[in-house]
C-alpha cells in the first residue's frame, strides 16, 4: 500500500478525537523527496496556490476545497506564503522564498 501525503492551507486539527501533533519546518527540497513514490491528496482551497506548488514539486498537486478530516497516522505538508499578496495574480511572481512548509505527523494521544 502507497503511503500518502496530504497537502493543506493551514493546520488542521480534530476535535472528534484526541491526537498529538507532531510538526517541524521543512524545505522545498525535503518536500520533493517526501513525496516520491506516495499518494498525494490534496486540499489545497486555493487554485493558484495548487497551480504553483504542481510547478514547483513537478507532480500534480490538485485544487480541492473539500474538508479535511486529520486521522492518526496521517502525514501532511502545510503551505503557506510567509507575506499576503496584493492581488491574486501576484501569485506568478511568488519564489520559493515567499513560501513557508511545515511538516506534520498525526497521531493517537
């Protein structure tokens, strides 16, 4: 069974069921390694944002604004950019450095 990786917005926590989340900074390159040879399911709510990270991981990384349910076990990768942008379309000119990844390992409590 391939594990997955989820990719979200913001951290996400549960309040049906007590877990312990684990998290840590990571980088753009431990992120490529991370997701070779896994599922990716995404929830990334903002199309723009799933456009670049596609570009920038060189794998398909959808838009979904489904909601996310965290289970112990789960793996996840928070995006974000470190400054808000002025206008949407500003999102052409983000870099690497303009973005932000936290690692997050869920588990039982």
């Amino acid at each position: 069974m391939t594990q997955k990786i989820v990719f979200l917005n913001a951290l996400i926590t549960s309040s049906k069921m007590p877990m312990t989340l684990k998290t840590r900074p990571v980088t753009l390159g431990e992120v490529r390694e991370l997701v070779k040879g896994r599922e990716i399911v995404s929830f990334i709510g903002h199309e723009a944002t799933a456009r670049l990270m596609t570009r920038l991981l060189l794998v398909s990384v959808p838009f979904n604004r489904a909601v996310y349910e965290a289970k112990p076990g789960d793996t996840a990768v928070v995006v974000r950019l470190r400054r808000r942008l002025e206008k949407p379309e500003d999102v052409q000119n983000v870099s690497e450095s303009d973005l932000e990844f936290i690692l997050v390992e869920y588990s039982e409590y």
